[in-house]
C-alpha cells in the first residue's frame, strides 16, 4: 500500500462520485477478508487504513474469555433455530456465530489490542486494494446510471441500435449505458439496423446483479405523446393538452386535443402548416395513421367525431350503461367500423364508452319492430330522428336541443319546426308537447298524417333532419315547402277536415 492509493481514492471520489470514506471502508474489509485466509491468523482482527499516507496494519482483537461467551450467545439468540431453506425446503441449522465488527466495537474498552500485521502481506494488499476499487467503481457507476433513470420513467429517449436478434434489441443510450426494447415492445413491420436511431418511451428501470436494467418501448401511447410535444410548440407550452391517446401500433391512433387559450385552434395546432408537424411525427412512426379529434365533454360530439373519417348522421347515448349507439349512413357504415373493427375500436378507447355502430336502415327496421313504448320526455331534446322518434339525449341548458351540432342548429328555425312532424310522419303527440304546437297549422298537419296522399308526396323525403349526413345547418326551405304544402291538401278535402274538428 502506498500514497498512489490514497491519490487514485480522490480521483475516484471527484470524477466519479465516489465518497472517499466509502471506498477506504470498503478497502479496509476487503483487506481483512484476505487476511482471516492466511495461515495463523487471528480468531477477532480490524484492518486500519491510514487516509494520509496509505498504510495498514492489522489489529488482532484479545477478548475476555467471558466476554467472548457472552456476545456469541447474543448472536446465537439472534440466528434462533433452523430455518427452512427457500430453495429447497428443507430444513437448515443456523450458521455458527460470528461476532461482527460493530458488535466488538461497543466493547472496545473490554478488549485488548496488539499488531498482528503479516510481514509478507504487501504483495496480498495490493491486488486486494486493486480488485476493491475497481469492483467499487462499477458499483457506483450502475448505482449512479439506476439513480439517473429510475426517474425517467415514461421519458423519451434516442438511441443507436447495437443488435438485434430474436428476444430483443440493443439500444445505445450513451456510452456504457444500454436499454434492451423487447420483441414485445416493438411494432410489427418495423425494422431495427445496426447504427439506426429510433426513438422509444422508458417504461421500467430495475436494480439486476448485473446492473440497471433499463425497459423502452416503441408501442406505448406515451410515444405518440412525447412525439408532439416535440414537434407543436403549442403543447410544450401548455396552451394545448393531449388528453387521450387510442393506439393500434404500426396502424392507426387517435389523439383528443384540447385547447386552454381563447383563440388557439387544437387541431390546428397539432397538424401544422400544410401538415408539417403531425407528418414529422407519422414520419417517426413508420407511416402509422393518426387521427386529431377535438376533445368534447358532451358525449355524443365525442363519439361523432371519434369515428371520423366516417360521417355520422345521429349519436343516442345511454349515460347509465355508458353507451353510445351511433347511426351512419349506408355507404358510411364500413368505414366507421373500420377494417377488423380497428376504427370503432380505437373510437371506443379514446371516448371511455361502448360504441355499437348501426346504419340507417338496420337502425330503422329495429326500430319499426321493437316499436316505441310510451317514455317521459321532459328534458330531453326536441329533434326528431330518422325513424320519425324524439332524440333521447338530454336537451343543454337553456336550448330545447341536445349538443349536436345539427340540432343546436334547429334552435335558428324555431319559427319553421311546426311543419316538421308532417315532413317526417312523426308522431302527434311528441308535436303537442312543444311549446309552439298549439298552432293552429299544427292541427292542420294532423289531417295531413292521416291522409295517405300525404305519404306519396315527395316533401317527406326532405326531413329537416336529413341534414345531419353532412353534419351542416339545416336550411329552412324544407320546412318552408312543407308549410305550404300542407294547407293546400287541406283544401282538396275540405269534408275530411270539417270531420276532423267535429270529432
């Protein structure tokens, strides 16, 4: 042993991180390790390392023979009986006792000292203070890189690919520090080269005998996340939010945006001029479709535009079950299921509700079999549906109309909506309940319901609601035409209508 030691200990604790003491310490039981192994060794020694100069000397503690009787029936109390062997399950005797060192360092006062150093033992220290340093920096540098990343947990990182082979991929994180991406946590299709860079999200980090092992992932939706962030400015700001990822990894992902500042479109935001942000991240994906849907908290504006790039025509919602019947149009209907059910899957992920997709024609015939019974439709949404029934969502506050955009749009036509239940064959009763149906127009359209000239006529075909394939206002010519065709049968059959009032 000599100064070197002491000048290669303060290297060590500036350049890595390592505390003096601690490797002094862990020198020193190293050193006493070796000695115990040498013949004629003492029975109880401590090892003293000089922090100045670098020399040793061993100690050969001289117990009490009562003293020594005592602190081994401690130790054996504490070891208690045989214990079961987890490996095997057998049965095992307790190890003999062996007093420690802390334990001989409370009676220290009681115990006798002598030098009991090996004249021969240089050559034994050295290669011993050699093998202990160096085992102490690998210790610290696989504690340090745990410390490093154990909270890095959901990060985003950039690689080098190393290797690949069937279980996983090697990837370079900086020097000497290396994650493993499982077969598993790769994307089917995508291909990993020696000298790539790929971008992955770290999602566990653990403390193995041989070092951190550190776990990325190339399909978690956090991926998706951490990709827009780096590229729209506007999220890393905070002024817009990610609020759910939907991923089919290697196929599509829906994102729902939400904007916290007056004026910043999300979706804007996140596509880009002319797409340039969000085709960086596609770009990064391998091609992976990504759908932007603005994030709504009336549920059926959700769903709707959760299925895009389908149309929908109508959203029913049922708030206990948690479930939204979406009806499309007949051309739209495989499109919103999407190719093995991943569009309506995805949809479903990202809203937090079951979607059953039905087109307009199975959705009408259901319902002309199964028939409506009669239900309470306070509160409830004063449009009428495609199969001539009263939208069952719950109308907003202050507007007789749910939150779909092509209801809300009704609320503009409230002066032409009295003619509506004679353009769709809706039922009377629903009509009664508005305020406007007391209207005399309205016991006029009655008349026309109940005459089937009425069913033959081209103005029922053109249902206000019908607008809702577009997802656009409604106009009012078609209430307008209906209006006025409606007293001009009246006045084909003046009797029918005198039989009317009379009953």
């Amino acid at each position: 042993m000599s100064k070197e030691i002491i000048e290669a200990v303060g290297v060590l604790e500036r350049e890595k991180g390592i505390s003096a003491d601690r490797l002094m310490e862990a020198l020193e039981d190293a050193l006493l390790s070796a000695y115990k192994k040498t013949p004629g060794a003492a029975k109880y020694a401590r090892v003293e390392v000089d922090r100045q100069t670098g020399d040793f000397r061993v100690i050969e503690l001289l117990l009490p023979p009562e003293l020594e009787e005592q602190l081994l029936d401690e130790v054996e109390e504490e070891l208690g009986e045989a214990q079961v062997d987890p490996e095997t399950g057998e049965l095992r005797e307790p190890e003999p006792p062996e007093i420690d060192q802390e334990r001989l360092a409370q009676y220290s006062d009681q115990i006798g000292e002598r030098d009991a150093t090996p004249h021969d033992f240089g050559r034994i220290a050295a290669q011993t203070a050699k093998q202990v340093i160096l085992q102490r920096i690998r210790e610290a540098e696989r504690d340090m890189m745990f410390d490093e990343y154990q909270d890095r947990v959901g990060e985003l990182i950039t690689g080098i690919v190393q290797q690949s082979d069937s279980r996983y991929t090697l990837v370079q994180l900086r020097e000497r520090v290396e994650a493993l991406l499982p077969r598993g946590e790769q994307v089917h299709g995508e291909r990993y080269d020696h000298g790539q860079r790929v971008k992955a999200i770290i999602t566990d980090v653990s403390n193995q005998a041989k070092g951190p092992s550190i776990i990325v992932s190339r399909r978690s939706p956090e991926l998706i996340k951490s990709l827009f962030e780096l590229e729209v400015p506007e999220i890393a700001d905070g002024l817009v939010e990610i609020q759910n990822v939907a991923r089919e990894p290697g196929y599509r992902s829906k994102i729902a945006v939400i904007s916290h500042a007056s004026g910043v479109d999300p979706v804007g935001a996140c596509v880009g001029p002319r797409g340039s942000r969000v085709r960086m991240v596609v770009s990064e994906l391998r091609g992976e479709k990504i759908d932007i849907i603005p994030f709504n908290e009336e549920p059926a504006r959700f769903v709707a535009k959760a299925l895009s790039p389908a149309r929908v025509r109508e959203v029913l919602v049922d708030d206990e079950a948690k479930q939204a019947t979406v009806i499309v149009p007949d051309d739209q209907l495989s499109l919103a299921i999407g190719k093995d059910g991943l569009n309506a899957r995805l949809a479903a992920r990202l809203t937090g509700w079951r979607v059953d997709i039905r087109s307009e024609t199975e959705f009408a015939e259901e319902e002309a079999e199964m028939g409506y019974d009669d239900e309470e439709v306070a509160g409830r949404c004063a449009a009428i549906l495609a199969n001539g029934k009263r939208c069952p969502n719950a109308s907003l506050p202050g507007s007789r109309y749910c939150g779909l955009p092509v209801h809300q749009a009704l609320t503009d036509q409230e002066g032409d909506h009295v003619a509506a239940p004679a353009d769709g064959d809706g039922d009377g009763e629903v009509v009664a309940e508005e305020p406007v149906a007391e209207d005399t127009a309205v016991e006029e359209a009655r008349v026309v319901e109940a005459d089937p000239v009425v069913e033959e006529d081209p103005v029922v075909e053109e249902d206000p609601v019908v607008a809702t394939v577009e997802d656009a206002p409604l106009d009012g010519a078609p209430a307008e035409a209906a209006a006025e065709e409606a007293p001009e049968v009246g006045a084909e059959e003046p009797q029918a209508a005198e039989g009317a009032e009379e009953r």
